[in-house]
C-alpha cells in the first residue's frame, strides 16, 4: 500500500513503524504535521492508500480525514481520551494500560476502533519515556500490523466506540496533565515524589524548588533497600551529591536527582550564559552554587562491572544515551579495567531506554566555550572506541540494548560480536552538521562494505535490528525484553569462551585491523571535524541549537527521499 505517515516529530516509535512497513513491503512517505495546509498538501501529493498517525499531537484536518481513511494510535486503552494518557496511568498507578488504533473524526480520540492491545504496567513507577519507548511501541507496532491486515480487506468495518468493548475499566475523558496536577510536596515519601517525577519524564518534568531555584526535574532514582532518614534534614534539602546527581531529602528518607531543566535565574553559577536557563543538565552541574558544604555520596551505578566466570559483563546507562566527556571517560577506564581481568569474553551492555546517541549537544551547548566542549567530547568517545575496535584479550560481544544514533551506532562496530536486541532503531549516520567520528571510516565499511556504508550515511534513514542483521551492521539478533535479553547475551557469550567459534571471530577482527591502525582512521576523522567544529563549515552551531531547545524542524529524511526538491 501507499501510506503516509502524519507525524509531530519523527520521534522513535515513528521511525519503528516505517521500518515495519518498510519490512513489509509498503511504499511509505513521512510528513511533519506543522501546519494545516502542510498536511492537506500531503496528502494530496502522496495520493495514499491509508494514513498512519504513530505520534501526532496536532488534529487532523477534516479535509484529510474526511477523504482518505486515516488512523490514529492513541497511548492509552479503548475510551481513553486526552492529551496526557501516560502521564495520568503513571501518577494513578493504573495496574493495565493499552494502545488504540482509532479512526481520525471531528472530535480528537472519538473515531470507531481498528485494533487495541492492553499491556500490564511495570510495579515500580516507570520513567514515561521509558513506557512510552517500550510496552507502549510494542503494542503499537502490534496496533499497526492488525490495521494494515484490515485495511486490505474491503469487508471489515471498524467499531464505533460507543459500541467497542472497554478491557480497562474506568476510561473516559481526562485532560492535559499541568503543574499544579503534578505537584508534590518534599515532605510525602520518597516512593510517592519518585512517581509524580517519573510521570513527567522526558517531558515536561515536574516542576520544584530545589536549591533556592526553580527548576523542572527528571531522572529521579530511590536508594535501593529500607528508606534512609538523614539526620537534621528537612525535606527538600540537598543532603548530598555525586558530581553528577544530587541527593534531596524526602518525608522517609531521600531520592536522586539526575537531571534539572532550569526555568529562573537564581542560578548565580550558570553554564555558559544563555544554556543555563530551558536546558536539561545534570542537576549537580546546574546546582553548583547549592552544593557547598554538602558532601558527597555514592549514588546509583551508571556504570556497573560483574563477573560471572570466565565472562565479564560491563554495562553502561547514561540518561538519554548522552555521552558527555566525563561519562565517555569514565567508560574509556572501565573497559580498561575490564580488559585488563582474566576472563575470556568481556559483554558490553548499554542501557535499554538508549544504548548510546553519541556525543552530549546539551553539555556542548551550555559550556562556556563549545568548541572546545565538542572537541573534548569527540576525543573522549573515541577512547572509547578505540578501547572496543583494538584487539584485547578478551572477545568483546557488544549488546546493543536500546536505540542508537550518530557515534553511538558506530560505538560497538569494533567489537568481535554485535548483537542487538530485537525492536531497537539504529539511525547509522551523522545529521547535525558533523562529519562524525568514532572510528566509522574504518568498521562502518569493515562491517557492511563500502557502497552500503556510504549508502546509509547519506540517505539519513533509520533502521531496525533486522535490517541491520541483513547488512552485516549487526551479527545476531536477541529477544525483545529486556531481562530475556540480558540473560540470552551473556549466555551467547559463554559460546566465545573457547573453541572454534571463538578463534574465529578473532580472526574477523584482526583481519578488520589489517591495514593502517586505529589512529590512522580517527586523525583523518578528526581533521573533518576540526572544521566542522572551529570553522563551522556546516551549520554545527546553529543546527546544534536547534537540536539542544527544540526547535521544531519542518521536514524529515524520508519527506526529502520522497520529495528532493524540498530540500
């Protein structure tokens, strides 16, 4: 079928269903919804079969709607109706929630049904985008597929939804989710402060006073075991902090803090003038000016080393897959100390929300100089890198976890083994003004050949684990939970302690490494790169911002596939 997505952002769940479709053999075009008349022309010029809504939050106009059939695909169960779904099934604690594929009509999530999945929530409060990026895509993805099953069949008639059955008691209509919803106080338990953050997180994050300043807060974390009640704390106190996330007391003890978004200027210490203020930062960075006296505490690993025999498992979860130059250098020294142990095979893991998006714009765009935080940034990753592509004792087997894009798809190409976990989306190309690094010039072609590594650093288009399996982009496939997946790694790299299998995959890599070595390929990388960062030849610094406060862009890369002559 010809079909044509009508998305707000070509977020992942986007991406995910046009490689689905594409995988099945559509001929799909994606189109911003900014406007409209954007969307009407759209329309018109893809001439579509059906039209796909993944992620929209804008109405469709009736001129659309009314013409060609469109769907749209509600994050919530059947009759649930409203802009903030998640946000309410966190915050009440909702044990089953769903995802709707529903027909568009004049009133916004009132159209007849064409499928619908439910889902059980996870018992401790979920980060939303960490919902939304898993059980949610998955039944969505299962929402689509029912949907072009039944578009085929000109006999099926979709369920009015005054008619169609409800799985999830109670749903109706409930309205957009705003601060004064989400407020808490610091004096309630840690467990309840923790699910008001997670509700809102990545967006918009719930507002607080921390620090004497006002700021949105995410990436919150409750101390594992019996709640700790510090001495002479009041609550809403900073009772410590570990160079990066700060610890606040609660009414049963305290939570971490990951990340702040600023929103005034009692922020006396700032980072780099304008970034200080709409930006998320790691919160110990933004609240510098709080932080004097307060001592420092061991907070959740980011980075976690276990042993389990002849296997080491190196696993990795920065917040958003954002690898500023001092998480990058902290991984850089936890490979080399991997390394250095008496085990066979070293597993590096990333995490499942994101396994790794390359280098941290947010951090280079509020450094005072961001040339020379870029600079650093793209030397310290490569460490990394080079840490994964040199020949070490160990087989290093990859585990690519969760979504990847830029440097953080070319990040474990060096490694023996790459092996992804099922339904993740790769974006294996460099879109923000950078000739990127990472060493891509050498395992991109080592990997997939030169014409398809050329190929998929220029038509900017992602794919799924199994596209990237096909391509030799990735060597095996895993299952799609997480626990399943960790558990069947680690179990696959038992294979590669000793024998045939192993002897070969180390033949794979130092044959990849025959020719000029490692620092060869990034000196190369990097004299590219030194224009793109202090000569701005590409936009960097524009387009970096763009990125870093949300500016809305107007066209995707399949719309410019489609249609060049927008570009």
């Amino acid at each position: 079928m010809k079909v044509l997505l009508l998305v707000s952002a070509f977020n992942g769940l986007s991406q995910r269903v046009l490689t689905v479709l594409d995988a099945a053999g559509h001929q799909v075009s994606v189109q911003l919804a900014v406007d409209e008349p954007s969307m009407i022309r759209a329309a018109r010029l893809s001439g579509p079969d059906l039209i796909l809504c993944p992620f929209l939050r804008d109405r469709v106009p009736a001129a659309v709607w009314s013409r060609w059939p469109t769907i749209v695909i509600h994050p919530g169960p059947v009759g649930d109706r409203g802009p903030s779904s998640l946000d309410w099934a966190i915050t009440d604690a909702i044990p089953v929630w769903g995802v709707t594929a529903l027909q568009a009509v004049e009133e916004m999530d009132a159209g007849p049904i064409w499928a619908h999945r439910e889902f059980p929530m996870p018992s401790e409060p979920a980060r939303k985008s960490s919902l939304y990026g898993g059980p949610v895509a998955d039944a969505a993805v299962a929402c689509v597929e029912e949907v072009m099953v039944k578009a085929a069949d000109p006999a099926f008639t979709p369920t009015p939804l005054a008619r169609a059955h409800r799985p999830v008691p109670g749903t109706g209509v409930r309205p957009m989710m705003r601060q004064q919803n989400r407020a808490f106080s610091w004096e309630e338990p840690a467990a309840a402060v923790l699910r008001r953050i997670r509700a809102a997180d990545g967006s918009p994050g719930v507002r607080a006073r921390l620090g004497g300043s006002a700021a949105h807060l995410f990436d919150a974390h409750v101390p594992a075991g019996k709640p700790v009640r510090l001495p002479a704390a009041r609550p809403g106190t900073i009772v410590g902090h570990d160079g990066d996330r700060v610890a606040v007391a609660t009414g049963n003890g305290y939570l971490w803090i990951g990340q702040v978004k600023m929103v005034d200027g009692n922020n006396p210490t700032g980072i780099g003038g304008l970034g200080r203020l709409g930006v998320k930062q790691p919160a110990a960075l933004a609240l510098q000016h709080a932080l004097a006296g307060v001592p420092l505490r061991r907070g959740p690993d980011r980075i976690r080393y276990r042993r389990h025999g002849d296997v080491g498992e190196l696993v990795f979860d920065v917040h958003n897959g954002a690898m500023s130059p001092y998480w990058s250098r902290r991984l850089a020294a936890a490979l080399r100390r991997a390394c250095a142990a008496d085990t066979s095979v070293l597993v590096v893991r990333g995490g499942v929300d994101a396994f790794c998006n390359g280098i941290d714009l947010n951090a280079i765009e509020m450094a005072p100089d961001p040339q020379a935080a870029a600079w650093a940034s793209i030397r310290a990753i490569n460490a990394v890198c080079r840490a994964i592509a040199a020949m070490s004792p160990q087989v290093i087997v990859a585990g690519v976890s969760g979504n990847a894009g830029a440097g953080g798809v070319m990040l474990p190409l060096g490694a023996e083994v790459v092996a992804a976990r099922d339904g993740i989306v790769l974006n294996p190309f460099y879109d923000i003004g950078l000739y990127g690094s990472e060493l891509h010039t050498q395992v991109l072609p080592a990997r997939v050949g030169p014409v398809a590594a050329r190929r998929l650093l220029s038509q900017r288009l992602p794919i799924d684990a199994a596209a990237a399996c096909r391509l030799g982009l990735v060597d095996v496939v895993g299952p799609r939970d997480p626990e399943e997946y960790a558990a069947w790694l680690l179990e696959m790299a038992r294979e590669y302690v000793g024998g045939e299998r192993r002897r070969q995959a180390r033949a794979r890599k130092a044959a990849a490494l025959s020719g000029p070595p490692l620092t060869y390929w990034e000196a190369k990388e990097l004299a590219e790169m030194a224009m793109d960062i202090f000569d701005d030849r590409n936009q960097f610094a524009e387009r970096r911002a763009a990125f870093v406060y949300k500016q809305r862009p107007q066209v995707t890369p399949r719309h410019l596939a489609n249609h060049p002559q927008a570009a």
